[in-house]
C-alpha cells in the first residue's frame, strides 16, 4: 500500500541554520526540499533575476498600490507607464509562487523552505509545519561566519532580511510569521547543530505519521 503524501513546511528566521537543517531533513526522510527551485521557475515564468523578483516581494506595499500596478500594465495608451510598473506585482508573485508550491505538493511528498509555506498548507490535513527561531547572538554568530561579514554587516543582513520577510507574511498571508499559532512546532535552534535539529522534527514527523496511519 502507498504511503500517504507528506507535505513538511519550514519557516525560520535568517541566521537560524534553518535551510541547513531542512535539506539533511530531506535527506533522512528521502523528500525533496522545495525553495530555490521555486524562486527559478518564477524566475522563467516573469522573465526577472532572483535580485528582481526578492526585491519586489520584500516591498511594503498597500493593495492599492498592487491594484493600480496591475491595472497600468494594460494601459496601454498611458506613455508614461514606467519600466516598474510593467514588472509584476508582489500580489502577483504571491499567488504565482503559492500556484507552483501546490502544484509540487500535488506530485510528491515534498519540504518546503520558507515561501509562506505555513499560510498556503494551513488547511491541509498533510501538512505539518515548523518555524525555527534563535537568539540574535546564535543568529550574528552563524551569518557572520558563513557569509565573512562583521557584526555590523551580519546584523544589517539579518534586519533587512527579518523586516522583507515580516512585511510579506503579513501583507499575504494577514498574520505575523512569528505567531506560534501558525505552526505544529517552534523550535529555538541555539546551541543545537542543524543534523540534532533535523533529526528531532524528523522524528516528529515519524510519530505524526504513525498516529495518522
């Protein structure tokens, strides 16, 4: 008998190890895991760099402004339409990235990283879903070893990246990725090499498996 689909979303906070500790997940559990390939193919489908298309999903932007975005793209009469407002909306990127994260889930059981994964599974039976956080000095510690940037660098990536990341939970999925709520499990990665951590939710996901069988 076929095992039933799995679906294991993981939301974490830059700095945490939290990517590192997904990727071993998929490879104790012989999933996939599902982030940058999501960012390529909106890449093709839009025509824009990874830069491009982070920069748009990390504005703050009001639905109004996405309205009138959208609405100028077929305005054709409007000559002063800038090279901005042809690009996509965040909106649009939104519901692009949630259509190809349903569709991989729909193939396979699979792991996704991030992409508000936790907001667009929120109501499926097969998913669990974790948020991993840490302490700011656990976080400095690890951007500013692996990237070589100095603390001042590391907490400026961790700001900027903290805020995009914030401002796009809230703006698409209307909650806070930080509300506990959202998940099956928050877990504090600090002191905790990313192999322990993807051995516990691994476990974790054995048990609701089993409990689910």
């Amino acid at each position: 008998m076929e095992s039933p689909r799995m679906i294991i979303t993981i939301s974490r906070e830059f700095g945490t190890g939290g990517r590192a500790a997904a990727l071993k997940l998929g490879e104790m559990l012989g999933l996939k895991v599902y982030d940058k390939t999501i960012l390529r193919r909106l890449t093709d489908q839009f025509n824009l760099t990874p830069e491009e298309i982070e920069r748009i999903k990390a504005k703050r932007t009001h639905w109004w402004d996405d309205f009138c975005n959208f609405y100028h793209q077929f305005d054709f009469s409007n000559s002063n339409v800038s090279e901005e407002q042809h690009s996509p909306t965040s909106l649009q990127l939104y519901y692009a990235e949630a259509q190809i994260v349903r569709d991989l889930a729909k193939q396979e059981s699979c792991i996704v990283v991030g992409r508000c994964g936790f907001h667009i599974f929120k109501d499926d039976p097969r998913a669990t879903k974790f948020l991993i956080t840490a302490s700011l000095a656990h976080r400095l510690q690890r951007i500013m070893s692996k990237y070589g940037l100095s603390e001042e660098e590391a907490m400026e990536r961790i700001r900027t990246t903290d805020e995009a990341r914030e401002n796009y939970s809230k703006a698409f999925a209307g909650v806070s990725r930080y509300d506990a709520r959202n998940y099956d499990m928050a877990l504090n990665a600090d002191g905790i090499h990313t192999d322990h951590i993807a051995a516990f939710l691994a476990e974790i996901v054995r048990r609701k498996s089993r409990l689910e069988a």
